[in-house]
C-alpha cells in the first residue's frame, strides 16, 4: 500500500523504516508532503536528523 501511495517508492527498503514510522510520517506530512522539500537535505533537517552546526561561545585557545 505504501509503494502505491508515495508513486512507487519502497521506503521500506530504507533500514530502519518500519510501518509505524512510515504511518508517522504520512500522518504529519500528508500525501504531498514530500513535494514541500526541494531537497533531501532539508526533509532530514525537518525531521531533526541532521545536527545543528550553530556555533555558540566563543574559542578559548
């Protein structure tokens, strides 16, 4: 069902997508939720798997 509904993608063959996580994120982003994001990069920074690079402080040396 899930190959059907994202046009042919098997995001299963992603390891460590299971149903409930694909069902997660087909609930938060809709059917065309994947079109939101230009890129790859910026749906993983929407779902907070890409490390914040922010710099705070300054360096002691």
């Amino acid at each position: 069902m899930a190959f059907r509904y994202f046009n042919g993608v098997d995001l299963f063959a992603i390891d460590g997508l299971s149903h409930s996580t694909i069902l997660s994120i087909t609930s938060e982003i809709g059917p065309e939720g994947f079109n939101k994001f230009k890129t790859a990069k910026q749906f993983s920074s929407w779902l907070r798997l890409v490390p914040n690079n922010k710099v705070r402080g300054k360096d002691t040396q």
